[in-house]
C-alpha cells in the first residue's frame, strides 16, 4: 500500500475553448504564469467537449496542483491561458450524491445503491433523467426526492437539502471557510 500525496484544484473560469489540456500545454500555462515547473498535475475540462453548445468559445476547466502554494498563487492572481485572462478559485468539495437514487451525502455509490431502478433528478420518478418529459420544462414542474418539494430538482445546488449538507462539510473542514488552502504563509489563513 502507498501513500499519495495531497493534491490541491481549483476551478478555472472562462479558459479558451483552443486550449488542449496535455502536459506541453500545462508546461505553458507554468511558464507563462511564473509557476513552479511540473506543478500543474491534471488540466480537465469540467463539462464534456460533446456537451458545449456551437460557437462556445471558453469553458470552465479544473487543474489540480502538486502544491497548495502554487494553487494559492493561480488562486491570487488569476491565471493568463491562451492569452486571455482568467479567474480561479479554490474548488471546494461538495457532498457525496449517488447517481442512482440522487440521495445527497449518501453512504454509497451507484453501482451498490439498493433502488431497484434508476431515480429521475428532475421529476423523482422512475426512469432515468435523460428519459425524462419535464427534464426541460419549467422547474416548478420539478420535484426534489431530497428536501421533497415540487420547483426544483435534486440537481439544484440551491436545494435546502444540499446546501444543508454542505454547511456540514464546511465545519467538518474549516479550511473550506478560507479562499486560499492553508500553508505556513499567514495571508493563506
């Protein structure tokens, strides 16, 4: 058994649509960026290049980092790819939500969840969400099977349910309270 090292990512906003997340790619966003050379360990886009719309010209991405002073660094002063300038933040985690069932903070995933068939996270019905006749539809027709009220989905990240569960997360890791990951640095605190 090994121990991994801690990695550190942060999302990266509005980044040119051009840029291909590879390592010589990533070895130019350190250089341009005055980072440490080899610090950028992942470059992911967030959303599925086959799921942007025509014409979208920047999308969000996440780099994970080997440090947290070289995150803490993108973090401060944003960072430049493709020659455009683009804001990063820390990304935080969310809770837990199995795929199957939609149930926030749950204690399994969706290859061992117990419902028999697949929960819709619009409707709440039994089918999967892309089958779903109101997954378009106006959001009141919607209905969270987590704080089981009618308006929106359980995909809402203004569900009371979810943001219940994330005001847990945050005190069980005060360091999500902090826009920078903490390091000896007191400005990171």
């Amino acid at each position: 058994s090994e121990i991994k090292d801690r990695e550190f990512s942060c999302v990266v906003e509005n980044v040119p649509v051009g840029f291909l997340p590879s390592i010589e790619s990533s070895s130019e966003v350190e250089n341009t960026n005055n980072l440490t050379p080899k610090s950028i360990l992942l470059a992911r886009w967030i959303k599925l290049i086959e799921q942007r719309f025509r014409g979208q010209c920047t999308a969000f991405m996440i780099l994970t980092f080997r440090t947290a002073e070289d995150t803490n660094r993108a973090i401060q002063n944003s960072l430049y790819i493709c020659g455009k300038r683009c804001n990063t933040w820390k990304l935080l985690p969310e809770p837990r939500r199995c795929f199957k069932c939609h149930a926030i903070n749950a204690r399994h995933i969706a290859a061992n969840c117990k419902e028999i068939s697949d929960i819709c996270d619009s409707c709440g019905g039994a089918h999967l969400s892309k089958e779903c006749a109101l997954k378009d539809e106006d959001p009141s027709k919607h209905f969270c099977i987590n704080c089981k009220t009618h308006g929106h989905g359980t995909h809402d990240r203004l569900c009371p349910a979810y943001l219940k569960q994330c005001t847990k997360l945050y005190e069980q890791m005060p360091e999500n309270l902090y826009k920078f990951f903490p390091t000896a640095n007191p400005r990171t605190w």
